[in-house]
C-alpha cells in the first residue's frame, strides 16, 4: 500500500517536473530576465521538496526492496533533471543573478 501511495506522489512530481519544464523552455526562449524566471525558480523549489519527501518516504519503507527503492529514486531524479535542464542550460548561457543548483538525493540505498 504505501508503494502505491509513493507512486501516486511521483506521478504528481512528474506531471508537475514537465510543467516547470515547459515554463523554463519559455523563460529561455523569450531570453526572461530574473523575474520572468522566478516562478521556474519556485516551482523548482516545490519539485525538491517533493523529491526530498518522496524520497523520505522511500528510505523509511523498511519492507521495500532495495531494487524497488532504487528504481523510485531513479524516477524522482529523472523528473528533478527534466525540471532543471532549461535552468541548467541558463546558467552555461550566463547570468548574473542566482539559480538553483541541480537537486541531490539526502539518502542512500
């Protein structure tokens, strides 16, 4: 049950990682200055703390396989990275103002 429960929240990270994608791709397509990124920037935000709970979840499901535990995480940074790439791409194009960093799992298999 509570692997369909943590499935249900990475359906919902991803439905919102491709949102946040897809809102980022029209930042750097229109060439957004910092507030034209800033709700990029929140929505990523809200996607880490989603990863960082999900990801809470899968370390203290103590029935759970370890292979099952890893292919959860392996979903959760696959819809982190989709997020973050026109972010990522922004800042190899230059800025001089600040954004988020590429998000890393707090936990281990």
């Amino acid at each position: 049950m509570m692997e369909y429960s943590i499935q249900q929240q990475l359906d919902k990270l991803s439905r919102k990682a491709r949102a946040a994608q897809s809102k980022g791709q029209s930042a750097l397509k229109m060439g957004a200055d910092e507030a034209g990124w800033k709700p990029v920037v929140d929505l990523l935000d809200d996607l880490y703390a989603m990863a960082d709970d999900i990801d809470d979840a899968i370390q203290k499901h103590s029935t759970m396989l370890a292979a099952t535990k890893q292919d959860f995480r392996q979903e959760v940074e696959n819809a982190v990275f989709v997020a973050y790439l026109p972010v990522s791409m922004k800042i190899q194009m230059g800025t001089d103002y600040k954004l988020p960093g590429k998000w890393v799992s707090r936990a281990k298999v």
